[in-house]
C-alpha cells in the first residue's frame, strides 16, 4: 500500500521550500523504503532550491540521512526491515569499467530507485541526490542503504551521509594523510572541519587550520587543529610555510572552493606534496597558475568526490570509532530542529551561523 508522509518540498527556483504530503510506493524489485530518523541541512540542498543543479523541479530535498528500513522489495539481499542504516548517493552498478577496475567510487553508472515519489496531485518528485530525506519515509535503492551499529545515535550518524565523510574522507581517502604529516585545511565550515578530525585520525603530526572567520578556527582547535591562521589578517601561503619549517604542508586541502584559495592551496604544499580540492567550484571559475610552478614542484594536484568513500567500507568503520570515543561527530551537530524548520535553517547555513542543522522527525 502506498504512505502518505510529510516531506520538504521544493515546488520552484528560489521559492522558500515548504513541508507538503507526499507519496511513498511500496519498494519494488531492488528497493527500499526507510523511515527516516534524522536528516542534516546541506548546502546542496539549498542549491536544488536555487535552481543550481537542474531544473528537475519539484525536489524532494534532503540527503544526509540515517533512519530504520521499514521494507524491502522483490530481490535485496543486502539490508532488511530493522536494520539501522546510513543513506549514500552513490549505489555502485558493480559492472563498468571503473567497478570492474576497483574504483567504484568512480562509478559511471550508480543508481536511484526506479519508481518516483509523487506529491498528492500525483506531480512526480525528484528526490536530491537520489534520496529525499527531509521525509518521514522515502524510497531509495537497496544499495544506497549502508547498515552500521545501531548503538549510535541517528543525528550523528546521518551526518556520515554527505558533508563528514567529504570531509573526513579528503583526508584519510583521496589525500592519503600519514602518520607525521603536516596537514593544512583552508576553509573550516562543516567540510574542512571534517577534514581536521580525518587528518587527526590519520595520524597528522601538525594541523593548520585556515579561515577567514575567527569563530571556525575556534571549532577547528577543538576539533584537532593544532594551529590556526586566520587569513584575514596573515598570509595564509607564509604563515603555512611558517609552521612547517620553511617547507609547506605534505597535504593541503582546499575546502571552499574558491580560484584563490585554490591557489593557496597550491603554494602552501611542501614539494611533491599533495593538494586536495573538497570545495565546489562554480562552472564559471578558472585558475591560470605558472606552468613552470606545477612543474617544479611535483607532487599530485587531486580533487576529492563524497570523500572517494565506498560506503561499504567507511560508514560502519567510522560509527564503531565514533562509539569507542576515538571520532567526535557530535561536534558538528550545532542545532537540531523540526520538518518545518529547514528553511530557517538554509538562512543560518548561508550566514555561517551553524555546522550543520539535522532534521531529527
Ligand atoms: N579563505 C578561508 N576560508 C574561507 C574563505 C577564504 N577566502 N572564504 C570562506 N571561507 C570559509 C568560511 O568562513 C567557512 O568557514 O570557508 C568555510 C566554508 O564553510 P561552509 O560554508 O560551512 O561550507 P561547507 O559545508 O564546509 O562546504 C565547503 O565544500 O562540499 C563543498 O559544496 C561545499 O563548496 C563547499 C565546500
Ligand atoms: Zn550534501
Ligand atoms: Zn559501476
């Protein structure tokens, strides 16, 4: 029998997005429908709302999600009612070249569920990022459900779905940080500040955090940094070099997406050092840097997707850390709020205000 939820809608571009009925299916073959426990507030979602990613209209928004499977369809083997799962954006086909090559995190050809959800005019939704979480329930594939111990608590554990593990996962996954190393992080808000506890979890000697807002490097300090620059004030490429005895850091992550600090990203590395772009850059920006500079001063130049995670792997790794007290994820959590509230919430996000708001229904 089809449910009848409450879910956060986005009907058009820039509209303020409102909680509305929606329309969940029974789970056909490969499917699966998940009671939703908690959902954080994401800036993705705020750029389906503002018509950035598609035209796609109406979005069903929300996508960093934990909750419990209710049902399963026809065919899924792999998770059952009860189970306490993490959604992820990124079901694996297991067939293309990149699968078949071991990079499933490159996979050309992930997948949602197949039937859509409707609003009550039978209107089909497009659920962000293939989830749609800002829901009592919703209909994902089976394989976009990752169960880990129960035992943590769902606001946290939801955060794992998206921002903490770009984050945590540009670290300890695409910048391959060591035990030792010096780790420089520009941009503190939810994903850079993730990116602080994966290199302190990765073993990083020193952890130079970078903003240009006072209050971030604070959290970062709590975090893990073990330095912070504020790049207001200090050059941020010297002040790095500074704190790494004239070298630069072995891994510099870029999480603000931006061509200038990009740039310094680029700088501040030590020689063969790594630099890792997290932030999202707009389809507008362009960086020209000294070919000779690329050259010289080797090293990898990487961009980071969902923290080249495979969900398999690191969800349930990083909630049994979490649960021996070894990674703080409550620390990201600054508010939790009600269905309702999102779009409040969207407005605090953009003012930098709050790591993450997590929808707890
Ligand atoms: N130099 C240093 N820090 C900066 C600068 C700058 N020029 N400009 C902004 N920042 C800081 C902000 O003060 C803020 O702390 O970058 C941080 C950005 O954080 P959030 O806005 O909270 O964004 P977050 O969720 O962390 O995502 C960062 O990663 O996944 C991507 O799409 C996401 O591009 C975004 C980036
Ligand atoms: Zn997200
Ligand atoms: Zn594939």
């Amino acid at each position: 029998m089809p449910q009848y939820v409450q879910g956060v809608v986005a009907r058009a571009k820039g509209e303020p997005v409102r909680v509305e009925t929606i329309t969940v299916p029974d789970p056909g073959s490969g499917e699966a429908v998940v009671k939703v426990q908690s959902c954080g507030v994401c800036h993705t979602d705020l750029h389906y709302r503002e018509g950035g990613i598609n035209d796609d209209f109406p979005f069903l928004l929300g996508h960093e999600a934990a909750g419990i499977v209710e049902q399963v369809g026809p065919d899924v083997t792999d998770v059952a009612p009860g189970d306490f799962v993490i959604l992820n954006w990124r079901a694996v086909c297991g067939r293309c070249r990149a699968c078949r090559r071991g990079r499933p995190q490159y996979c050309f050809d992930t997948h949602n569920a197949r039937q859509r959800m409707t609003l009550a005019d039978g209107t089909e939704l497009s659920p962000a990022l293939g989830i749609g979480a800002f829901a009592e329930k919703t209909l994902v594939a089976a394989g976009q459900c990752t169960k880990v111990d129960a035992a943590a608590s769902p606001s946290v554990a939801g955060l794992l779905g998206c921002g903490v593990m770009a984050g945590i996962g540009a670290a300890i996954n695409t910048g391959g940080v060591g035990r030792g190393d010096s780790v420089a992080v520009i941009g503190c808000g939810g994903v850079g500040d993730a990116a602080v506890v994966g290199a302190r979890l990765a073993g990083a000697a020193r952890i130079i955090a970078v903003d240009i807002d006072d209050r971030k490097l604070r959290t970062a300090r709590e975090l893990g940094a073990t330095h912070t620059v504020n790049s207001r004030t200090s050059e941020p490429v010297e002040a790095i070099r500074e704190l790494t005895g004239g070298f630069g850091a072995d891994v510099v992550i870029e999480a603000v997406g931006r061509p200038e600090t990009y740039e310094q990203a680029f700088y501040a590395r030590d020689l063969a050092g790594t630099v890792v772009l997290v932030g999202v850059p707009t389809p507008e920006m362009t960086l020209e840097l000294p070919l000779l500079d690329v050259f010289g001063r080797g090293g990898s130049l990487k961009s980071s997707w969902y923290g080249d995670c495979l969900p398999s792997r690191d969800f349930p790794m990083l909630i049994d850390l979490h649960l021996q007290g070894r990674l703080d994820l409550d620390a990201f959590v600054s508010e939790t709020i009600a269905l309702d509230e999102v779009e409040d919430a969207f407005a605090r996000m953009h003012k930098g205000d709050v790591l993450r708001s997590v929808v707890i229904l």
